[in-house]
C-alpha cells in the first residue's frame, strides 16, 4: 500500500521532490519521510519542515510557545542548554544584579564595611537579605569601641542587631549643638581667652601642692624601703645609747618603736641586708645583725671542718646589733640558688642575715641572671660569692642551656659573665672568693675547672672533694682549702650546739621503738645463730632491765650494752691501737698523704657498695619472695611474665656486686700504699651488660608496675604494705628500682677521686683509667636515655593538655618553654602605635618548640572555696619559626610587657603580666629564630 501525505495539503509540497520519493519507496519507508541514504534531499527536507514548523510557531499563543520551548528544553542536551545559554546572553545581556546574592557573604559584609552608618541603615531597606547583612555586629561593634560606647552586655547567639541599635541609641541621646551655641559655649579661634579668674587659680594651686606632697611621699617611701631594717629588730632606745646588752636571744615582742615611719633612720653599710631575689624580681629587706658567739664542742668542731662552707649560708644570728655607716664588721655573702635543686625552699628558710640570696630561673639567660644579681645586691660589694647549682664533678648545669666546664668557661658569653659577677666580689688579699657547692675538686677536669675559673676571675675557688656519695652528701665531705673556712664554723656549731642533742635523741628514741619492735614481734632470740658474747649480753641486759624501773628502757639497754662491751674488749681494742699507730707513724710522711686519700675513697666505696647492696637485696626479699611463695601456692598476686620483667634483672645485678664486693674487702683488709683496686673495678666494668639490659628493661618495669597497681587491687595492697618499711630503707619499689642508676654515678665520682690521688707512676694507675673512661662512657649512655625519656615523656604530656593539637612528636622536636600571655587586639590598625588602643580578646598559652611555635587557647578553672586552678588550652595555631618574626611594642599608657608575633599569614599581640616575663620570653626565643632560620638555609 502506497503511503500519502495525509496532513500535509497539495500546495505546501509543491516544488519538493514528493514524486522522486515515491519512486524510492524501498529507502523512505519507516523512516518519517526522511531520505536516509541521499544527503541533499534530506537537507532539503530539513529546511522545508523547520519552515513548516516556525510557520507554526507563529500562529500559536504565547502560552503553547512557551510549552513548546519547556518541552524543548526538557529534550536538549547538555552541551545544547550551554549553546542556549550563550545566545540568551547575547540577545538580553546582563546589566545589573544582586552582589549579595553573587558574592560569597564574607565579600558583602567586607564590601558594607565600607559604607558609612546612614547608607548602612538605607542598605537595610532593600530586602530582607540585605538587612539581615547590614546588621550584623561585626560591621557596627568596631563603630562603637571606636567611639568609647561599649554595649553592657554579651549578646546572645541567636541575637543580632544588637551593636546598631546601641550605636542608634547613643546617636539619638546625644547633646548636639548649633555652631552659635558652641561658640557662646566653648568660644572660637578668634576669640581672645580670658583671664584665669581667682577661683580657679586657687583649684590650681591646690593641685600642685597635693601633687608635691604626693612626690614627696613617694620618694620617702623609696628611700625607707632601700633602707629598713627586719621586723622587730628593732633595738630600745637604752640599748642604743649604751645600756647594758643583751646576749640571748632577743625578744619577740612588738614595741613601738619596731614599727616603721617616714622618717627612717641612715643606712648602715657594714651589713647589707637580705635579698630574696625571686625569678618575680621582688626583693625582701633585713636588718643587718651580728652572729651570736659560740663555743663549739670537739665532736662539733670535726663535722664543722666539713661542712663549715655551706653554714655560712644556712644559719640564723640570735643578736641584732646596729653599726655605724664607716665601720664594715660582717661583709656581703651572695648565694646563687638554681630552681632545679631539690626542696630549695627550706635553704630560703634557713638563710642568715647578712646573706643576699638570688634564686633564679634555670630556663633564663646569662644576661638575664647578671641582671637579676645587679637588681639583688643594689650596689654592694661581695665578699664571698656562693654556687648552689645540679651538677657533677666535671661540669655544672648552671642554666638550661649553658653548662659550665672548663671546654666552655672561656666561650665570649660566659667569660663576660663571670668576669662581671667577680667585679661585685673582693678581691683575694680581702679575703673574696667563690664557693661551688658541687665536687669538682674529686677529679682533674674539675681541678683543672677550678684553675681556669680562680685564673680568670682573680679569687680563691673551693669546692669540696666529692669522698661522699648520696645526693648532695658530698658538701658535707672535705673541702679543698678547708682550713681557710674557720670564719664560716662557728655560726654553724650554734647551730647544731642547740639542734644536736633533739636529733640524737629523737633518732635515738626512734631506733630503739624500731630495734624492740623488730626483736620481740619478727622474731625471737633463741631462734637466732648469733655469737655466744652476743647472745650472753643481751641476756644480761635484759636482766638488768627487769631489776630497775626505767623509764627510757631502750636507752639503758643500750647504755648497758657499750658499758659491757667496754668492759670487755677494752685491752684488747687499746693493745690493737697502739700497734696500729706504731706502724703508721713508721711510714713516711708523703705515703701517708697518699694512703690516707686513697684509703678513704676506697673504704667509702666499700662502705657505699655495702649500702647499695642492702638495698638490692631489699628488692628481692620483701618483694620477690613473698610474690614467688605466692605465685607458687596458686594465690598469685602478679603473673610469672610480670613478675620476671620487674625483678629478674636486679638479681642479675645483685650476684654480680655481690662477687665486686668480695674482691674489694680482700684487698681492703690488706690495703698498703701499694695496694691496688683497678683491676677489680675493670672485672666490673667487664660485665656491665647486665646493667644495659637493666636500663633497657627499666621503663618497661616501671610501666608494668603502674598497670599492675592500678589493674590488681591485691598488688596494691601489697605495695601498700611492703613500700616505706625498715626493711625497704624507707624507699618505695620504684625507687628501690633507680637505685642502680644513681650507683653509676657514684662510682664515676669515687674513681674519678681515687685517679685524682694515685699517681700516674702507681701501678693502679693504669687500671683505673681504664675503668674510669668505661664507666664515664656507660655514664653518658644513661644520661641519653634519661634525657630522651624526660624528652618524650614532656611532649606526651604537651599533647595531652593541648586539646584538638595535631601530633607533636615528629622528628627530633624538642619543648623549650612555656609562657601564659593575653592575646590582644586593635579596633584600628591605622592609629599610630603610641596612640593605638588595644582590647583583651582571650588569654593565650606560648609552646615554643624547637620548630614551631604553638598559641593555645588558655582557660582557667577556679576551685570554690580554694585558691587553687586549673588551666586547660585549645590549640589555636602553629607557625614555623623559620617564617616566624618578633617585634617588642613600645610601653605606652595604653598597653605595656606587649609584643607581636609575626607570622607568613597574620600576627599576634600578647602582653605578658609582667616585664621580666616577657625578657624572659624573648630572650629564649629569639635564639630559637636564629637557629631556624641557620638550619633552614
């Protein structure tokens, strides 16, 4: 059946090829009649039907030509919408349209910011949108502080508008006034100024008279409190015109005239007063006084020949006595005290007067404790000058980062230093020197230490020997030039003259309640292996007890058994003396000096081995016995793997000094001048291993410990039980557990004594360099891990007070100090800086690593009813420090103890609450910027 154009009428297809496509019925059928194989016919058909169908499209109404546009559309692709798009643009280009609905809204309200109040307002008008923006606070808060009108409240989250209204409010109550009423008001250029009438002129002198009594109040009290004396020393008017003195104690009552007043009386030079110069800068006046004299006892006089250094410093006058300004009777101590000694406090509490103590920040700077010292003394002479800093005997740790030996004595900075500090010192033919409480006299580095540092200062250096071990022991051994410290004993044997017979008999008391506690309830005499004499004794004394009514029991028993072992031994003790003396005046004169050194650093390392022992041996008999027996009976307190790990390595330990202390007292009971000791010490030295794997194995302990304690409540109670006993020397697990550790150190100090007294031509010589270098070695290698424990445990607790920090432990990163500061900000950066306002946006923390620079948001938390707080931070940002920069900004009536901190995107300003804060601050990080940028190129 032939197809036909049923829609389509007769003339609207003349001219086209309708007969020619009839003839092709095979290639137009079921194609819609379009040739599919001739390309020109089907062109032709394609312009013929569009202009059928624009015909169309120009009888139809609007409304089925916008359906007819929607349904095309709807149909077109992608890439024909965009062709759309362009000839719309073409055809009806855009001339105008909303920026606020363009713009990102951070670009409108920074484009509105422009405006001025008044278009700001019309803004309002224009939509919903548009008022919603134009009020926002941020784009009237900064018209109002500018202004000095400061809303009286915080607005709430959900509020805004709440600075337009106040800035509305404010404008439409103020005063304004016509150009003729200011002029009645306050006058013009032109006007000439009237006179000052009377009143006002009497306003005027009255304000300068209370101003210069105000001066003059202020410069008096300057002066009373440059020269006051301490409270209630005070002496009586008839003491002071030459009554009869007093030489008690003085009385503690307050009388009038130990209250000060503006009239004070001159300022004595003879003695200076006492300065607690804190890392505050504060300093604390005293009066000067005068030490009590005192007879000291022989047993007294012995220990005060060792200790006569650090007295000088620690004990308190009983008489304050008053001297004329030319008279100088008692001269300046200064006593340097680090903040990194342990219980520093009660050496403050102990001070004399007469001695000016400067405690300083071991974080600071050389030129930050000159100026401390500077501030301290107020231009006083020295007479002697005290050292109290962590230290060895090769070096002292005199700051964070400055450590003081003979390598870096003469580096510019420290030579400066020192050279400034012995300017304040009297010179050597007065009787000036320097005092450092740390053995540096023990070996040769340090005495070559002492040389350099007494040759360069031009004073007498001493420190004591280092024949003592035990923390800080070692002030109380000999002291290098001990006899020149006569002048230093008698305030200390005063001191010991009053407290010596309390201490012996409270210690007393307390070994004997110990002693009978531990012979009548932990065991019983029969069952004892003791000696026949011993046993035969203590019977007796106990005999003797029953007979008498004694009040100190203990105390007879032990009277009756030194008067029983006197009794007994007498001859025998008196007939060994002197043969031991015959045989010790026979010696020459040098080998005695040398047996004598040598002989006690060798039984003072006997003697401290014998203690280290006994507290190895403490570890395993009250802990790992009773939790073996307890493993063992199926009642375990700690599994087998954490009680190995814990305990295992300290009796490895303890067979090996056992052994180490066996070969000592051989050669000690036949010790001569002759006698060596080397070789059992590189035997040691030999096996040291077992100490690394200790020290390997000793933060793992520690760790298991803790999570025992706190996993398993039967492990609690029995290191409730165990911890801080006689049996434990009073120590507890974990420090039982460092006990190796301090005892590397202590054989390092007792060699370095032994090598400092053998001479090089002694046949021990060679042995115990050996052993020393071994042992200085092994010593550096646990200070690494100690370090790099402190290192990480630091950063750990950094990253867990920061909340929301990313991590911090990446590299070699390093925490150098810490510093709380307020963030501050400018209404208006264009103000000049002396006239620029700050206000205080938040309290910031300053982490400054060795890299970077991290701010924190600071909140702090007050506890009711206490003073104490507690301060948690936010992480705000973290800046490089090689792209890091600091500017100080200059002190003002507005701001002060500010500064900024540049960074590559924006800057900081914080203010410190005080100036030497903020010293303290800038001088630790500006040589942080230095290295970062040197490291960074």
């Amino acid at each position: 059946m032939g197809s036909s154009p049923h829609s389509v009428k007769r003339w609207q297809l003349s001219g086209t090829d309708y007969e020619q496509v009839r003839s092709t019925r095979s290639d137009t059928r079921l194609s819609c009649w379009t040739p599919l194989n001739n390309q020109s016919s089907n062109l032709q058909l394609f312009e013929e039907r569009m202009t059928l169908v624009l015909h169309w499209f120009d009888l139809w109404t609007d409304r089925q030509r916008k359906h007819l546009l929607h349904s095309l559309l709807t149909r077109g692709t992608k890439s024909q919408l965009k062709y759309c798009r362009d000839v719309l643009m073409e055809t009806l280009p855009v001339t105008q349209v909303d920026l606020t609905a363009v713009l990102p809204r951070f670009l409108s309200l920074y484009v509105m910011s422009f405006l001025s109040p008044r278009d700001l307002c019309s803004a309002a008008q224009v939509s919903w949108h548009w008022r919603m923006l134009s009020e926002q606070d941020c784009l009237w808060a900064s018209r109002c502080i500018t202004r000095g009108w400061f809303l009286p409240y915080t607005p709430a989250e959900k509020e805004y508008g709440a600075w337009k209204n106040h800035y509305v409010s404010c404008v439409s109550t103020l005063d304004w006034l016509t150009p003729r009423e200011a002029a009645e008001l306050y006058g013009t250029l032109n006007q000439q100024s009237t006179s000052m009438t009377e009143e006002e002129e009497e306003r005027r002198k009255e304000r300068r008279i209370r101003q210069r009594i105000r001066d003059k109040l202020q410069e008096d009290k300057r002066q009373s409190m440059s020269t006051r004396r301490a409270w209630g020393s005070y002496t009586k008017p008839g003491a002071a015109r030459g009554g009869s003195t007093q030489t008690g104690r003085p009385s503690s009552g307050i009388t009038s005239s130990s209250w000060p007043s503006l009239s004070w009386p001159p300022r004595t030079v003879g003695s200076p007063s006492l300065c607690l110069s804190l890392d505050r800068g504060q300093t604390m006046s005293a009066a000067p006084s005068r030490d009590r004299v005192q007879t000291c006892s022989p047993s007294s006089e012995r220990l005060n020949n060792a200790s006569g250094a650090l007295s000088s410093f620690t004990s308190r006058p009983a008489l304050t006595h008053t001297v004329p300004p030319t008279h100088l009777t008692h001269p300046v101590l200064l006593l340097l005290i680090s903040n990194r000694i342990p219980a520093y406090e009660l050496l403050l509490s102990g001070v004399k007067a007469g001695v000016i103590v400067v405690l300083y920040d071991h974080r600071g700077t050389l030129s930050a404790l000159l100026a401390q010292v500077e501030r301290a003394i107020i231009g006083q002479g020295a007479q002697r000058l005290g050292l109290l800093a962590p230290g060895g005997t090769e070096e002292i740790h005199l700051l964070h980062r400055c450590i003081l030996s003979e390598r870096t004595l003469l580096n510019p900075d420290q030579r400066d230093f020192w050279e400034k500090l012995s300017g304040w010192v009297a010179p050597a033919e007065e009787g000036g020197g320097i005092d450092i409480f740390s053995p540096l006299a023990a070996c040769a580095p340090g005495a070559a230490l002492i040389q350099t540092l007494s040759s360069l200062t031009g004073l007498e250096v001493r420190t004591p020997m280092g024949l003592a071990t035990g923390s800080f022991q070692n002030i109380l051994s000999e002291w290098a030039g001990a006899d020149r410290l006569s002048g230093w004993r008698r305030p200390w044997g005063g001191l010991r003259g009053h407290l010596g017979p309390q201490l012996q008999r409270l210690s007393l008391e307390a070994r004997g309640r110990a002693l009978g506690l531990f012979l009548w309830e932990k065991m019983s005499l029969e069952e004892l292996c003791v000696s026949r004499d011993l046993n035969e004794a203590l019977v007796e004394g106990l005999t003797a007890l029953t007979r008498q009514r004694e009040t100190r029991p203990l105390e007879f028993l032990a009277g009756f058994l030194t008067r029983w072992t006197k009794d007994k031994e007498g001859d025998e003790s008196s007939g060994d003396d002197n043969k031991r003396a015959d045989d010790f005046s026979s010696a020459p004169q040098s080998s005695q000096i040398a047996l004598d050194w040598r002989g006690a650093a060798a039984r003072e390392l006997h003697h401290s081995e014998c203690l280290y022992l006994g507290r190895l041996g403490a570890v395993l008999k009250v802990y790992q016995e009773p939790l073996t027996a307890a493993l063992n009976s199926n009642r375990a307190i700690l599994s087998c793997n954490d009680l190995r790990t814990v305990l295992s390595p300290v009796a490895q330990i303890l067979e090996l000094n056992r052994v180490f202390r066996v070969d000592l007292e051989a050669r000690l009971q036949q010790w001569g001048a002759e006698q060596c000791v080397g070789d059992v010490l590189v035997k040691l030295c030999s096996k040291l291993r077992v100490y690394t794997n200790y020290l390997n194995n000793y933060t793992t302990a520690i760790h298991t410990i803790d999570k025992c304690r706190e996993t398993k409540p039967p492990f609690r109670a029995f290191l409730k039980r165990a911890d801080r006993t006689l049996a434990t020397h009073m120590l507890s697990l974990q420090e039982l557990l460092l006990c190796p550790l301090w005892r590397i150190q202590e054989y390092v100090t007792l060699l370095q004594a032994l090598c400092l007294h053998t001479h090089t031509a002694h046949p021990d010589h060679t042995h115990l360099s050996s052993a020393l270098n071994t042992l200085v070695a092994f010593r550096e290698f646990t200070q690494k891990l100690k370090r790099n424990s402190e290192r990480d445990g630091l950063m750990e607790q950094t990253q867990q007070m920061i909340q929301g920090c990313p991590n911090l432990s990446e590299g070699n990163r390093q925490l150098i100090i810490t510093q709380d500061a307020a963030l501050l900000r400018s209404p208006d950066e264009q103000i000049p800086d002396s006239l620029r306002i700050y206000e205080h946006v938040s309290d910031v923390g300053l982490f400054l690593f060795n890299d970077a620079l991290v701010l924190t948001r600071r909140r702090v938390h007050h506890t009711p009813f206490t003073l104490t707080y507690q301060s948690t931070h936010t992480f705000l940002a973290s800046v490089a420090l090689s792209s890091l920069s600091v500017r100080e900004v200059t002190h003002t009536r507005y701001v002060c103890h500010a500064f900024v901190l540049e960074g590559p995107c924006r800057s900081w300003v914080c203010a410190t609450e005080r100036g030497e804060e903020r010293e303290h601050f800038l001088s630790v990080l500006r040589p942080a910027l230095n290295a970062a940028l040197t490291g960074h190129q």
